[in-house]
C-alpha cells in the first residue's frame, strides 16, 4: 500500500509538472525536452552495457545536443548534425581499438532512437497541436490498462509485455481518440475526421513504442530503466510512447492539417 502511495504521489507531482511545463511552453519546454532526451539516451546506453555493447556516451550526448540546437535555432541545419554525428562515430572506430561497428552502430541509433524522435515536440512549442501528443499517447496508455484489465483476454504480445492485451489495445485507441476529439472541438483546431485518422495512426504507433522498449528491456535484463520517478522508473519507462507518437503527430499536422 505503501508502494502505491508512492507511486501515485509522485505520478501527480511528474503530471502537473509536464502540464506547467508545456503551457508555458518556449524556452522552458526545450530545455526540458533536452534534458529528458540526455537522461533517456544515458538509460538507453546504460541498457545496451547489459547486452556487451560499449555505447560512447560522449559522442551521443554531442549528437544530442547538435540536434536540439538545430531543431531549437536552426531547422535547415538538422542533416548536418546528423552527418557530423555519424562521421565522428565512424571516426572512432578507426582510432581507437576497443569501439567495435556494433558499439558505433547502437550509439547513432541512440541518437536516432530519443533525441531526434523526441525533439519533433520542439518544432509544435507554442501551439495547441502539440496537446495532441501527451493526450494521445497517456490516453491509450490509460484506456488500454483500464480495458485490458476489464475484459482483456487475448495477449497482444506474449513474449514482449505478457499483461497487454489485444481488447486494452483497441481500448487505448478508442479511447485516446475520443479524448482528442474532445480536445480538438474545444479548440476548434482539426476536422472531426482529421483528429481521428492521427489518433488512430499515433495511438498505434505510440504502443509500438512501449513494445519497443519494452523489448530492450527484455533482452537487457532489466525491470526499469531508471529510477528517477518513484514507483514509475526511469525517464524511456514514461516517454517510450511519447517517443514514437511524436514524429507521427508532427508530420501528419504539418502535411495534412496546417
């Protein structure tokens, strides 16, 4: 009971904090962006260790921190922080004996994996879009858990994540997509059939990212990644949804919407 006190207590304190944090939005949003895609991608590589791989740390940070530059300041710049950080990975390899092609290759998808996936948040900064992304992806996180719990039968994927089910992952996009129909109406942003194509795709595709992580998890051995939440783990434990739904949601507003 105690445990899950803790746990909901610190859920409370880490939601009104990303609620303050996204209405307030500038500067402080992409710092906060930035500091969670270092902490997830330090989770991520301290995961891979677990698996012989010698993620180099310093070059990921420096990947990171050319992409959120760039994605902050300077957009047409993006595939120039992206050559630069795969060059000097290849560099390494070169120059020192113990890098091997897999610890390169696993420290670019790093990069790839959370900071550039994530920084898509960055480019919606200041506009009501980019709701769209905490609704869609707590909404199906919450509705699958509430569905599956009621009436899940049939195990989505066994050998990944034994608890999700098929009937809490049709839940979790019913429902998502209903909380954005209502967020969208409110404030007159997308047609009714626009906010359900998005939320069906990002739904979708924000599981396939908790599938994901849960993954590597799976092959690293580990329960958590972190434990900088209570009860909650680490920073890729709460944003592994989030870290797909994003780009999805960015892209379709950019093409379709805007």
């Amino acid at each position: 009971m105690k445990d899950l006190s803790k746990r909901i207590f610190s859920g409370l304190i880490g939601f009104a904090l990303l609620l303050f944090i996204v209405y307030r939005g500038g500067i402080l949003l992409n710092l906060s962006v930035y500091i969670v895609a270092i902490i997830g991608l330090r989770e991520l590589y301290k995961a891979f260790e677990k698996i012989d791989v010698k993620a180099m740390y310093m070059v990921g940070y420096f990947g990171t921190t050319l992409l959120f530059l760039t994605f902050a300041y300077k957009p047409e710049l993006i595939n120039l922080a992206l050559s630069l950080s795969v060059i000097l990975s290849m560099c390494l390899i070169i120059f020192k004996e113990d890098i091997s092609i897999k610890d390169s290759s696993l420290t670019l998808l790093g990069i790839l994996y959370i900071p550039f996936l994530l920084f898509h948040i960055i480019n919606l900064n200041d506009t009501k879009y980019i709701w769209l992304i905490f609704i869609i992806s707590f909404g199906t996180d919450t509705f699958a858990y509430i569905t599956g719990s009621l009436i899940g039968k049939r195990k989505l994927s066994p050998n990944i994540s034994p608890n999700k089910t098929v009937e809490g992952s049709i839940g979790g996009i019913i429902g998502a997509t209903i909380l954005a129909l209502i967020y969208a109406n409110v404030n007159n942003i997308a047609k009714p059939i626009e906010i359900m194509i998005i939320s069906l795709i990002a739904s979708i595709v924000s599981q396939i990212g908790d599938l994901t992580a849960s993954k590597i998890k799976r092959k690293a051995g580990i329960k958590d990644y972190g434990f900088i939440m209570p009860g909650h783990g680490g920073v890729l434990d709460r944003f592994d949804s989030i870290i797909f739904a994003t780009p999805v949601v960015y892209y379709y507003i950019s093409i379709f919407i805007i």
